[in-house]
C-alpha cells in the first residue's frame, strides 16, 4: 500500500456550517481542497477520510444522504484527477459514549484494520482539536489546517501552550506532504 493520510471532511475539504450539511447541494468544497487531494495522489499517498456525523443521529440526514454527499465529493475529487480511498464516519450523537466519535480512537482504528498497519506517524489533518487529540491517541501525526474552525483551534492550543504542525488549508499542507516524504 501506498503511503496513508487521513483527512477530517467538514473544514478541512469542505467549508463547514453550525447547522451540518445535510445535503448534496450544501456541500461545498474549500478552494484548492480537491486539487490538494490530487496532489497527495500522484506524490503516492492513499487519502482516507475520518468524518463526525451526527447529524445521522440527529435525524437531520440519512445514511443514504451522506452516501450521496460523499459521492459528489468522491466525483469532485476525481475531475481534479484525484481519489479518496476510503471514508470511514460516525454517526452517533456527541453523548453516545462510542468511540469512533472522534477525540476517540475508533475510526482511526478502523482505518488501520481495514488496511493492516498501524496508525504510528500517520498524518492526520483536521480543523478542530477533537482530529487533532483523535490522531494523538492511536500514534498518529496530528496535523492543523487553519480553514473551518482551525484559527479558534490553533487560539486554543496557543492558550494552552500547545503546538502543533499547522498549515493555512489543506492545499498547504499537500505542497509540503508531497514534497517531504520521508
């Protein structure tokens, strides 16, 4: 297998909403984002994707309606000559106690299972700080985008005199993932 990055989706490849995208026609990419996933492609990497859902649980969407939202994000990446290998996403509500809701461990659990390897290093890109502890529990490299709620993110660990590896967008941190393998 080629080399495994791990994106979150709402923020990070799309722009966010407070009231969830529960739609096709909701859903919106951040510019640059699709190309991005391109880019990490041809540089050999597998791109999967780590996605809270709630609005699942919610009742504010159906499965169904998630499939096709990640089918027009699926379809948009691959006009930019890229490909998204796997979404994994959990569609419990915030109290639920599972955990594949990220800060939880599970999905990228089930990312490692799915593809036999461990999580160790493995960049993690996310907008918030539940992505970034999510990639800290199971060894993984967390990594910060600045879109979505990555700037009230990055004040946070600032506070709390916290660093991490941060990027203005996803766009940012493929020039460099592309270009620094190692």
């Amino acid at each position: 297998m080629r080399r495994l990055i791990v994106l979150d989706r709402d923020g990070v490849i799309n722009h966010d909403s407070d009231d969830f995208i529960k739609s096709v026609d909701e859903w919106r990419p951040i510019d640059g984002s699709t190309d991005a996933i391109a880019r990490l492609n041809s540089a050999g990497f597998t791109v999967a994707v780590a996605t809270n859902q709630s609005g699942i649980g919610r009742g504010l969407y159906s499965e169904a309606t998630l499939a096709a939202i990640h089918d027009e994000m699926q379809r948009q990446v691959i006009a930019a000559g890229g490909r998204i290998d796997k979404i994994v996403h959990c569609p419990h509500l915030p109290d639920a106690g599972c955990d594949c809701r990220k800060p939880g461990p599970g999905l990228l659990n089930q990312l490692a299972e799915s593809y036999g390897i461990s999580m160790l290093d493995v960049p993690v890109i996310g907008d918030s700080k539940r992505d970034l502890e999510s990639a800290v529990a199971v060894g993984a490299r967390p990594v910060l985008v600045l879109t979505g709620n990555g700037e009230m993110t990055q004040q946070s660990l600032h506070d709390t005199g916290e660093s991490v590896q941060t990027f203005p967008h996803l766009a940012g941190a493929a020039d460099f993932f592309a270009s620094n393998q190692d």
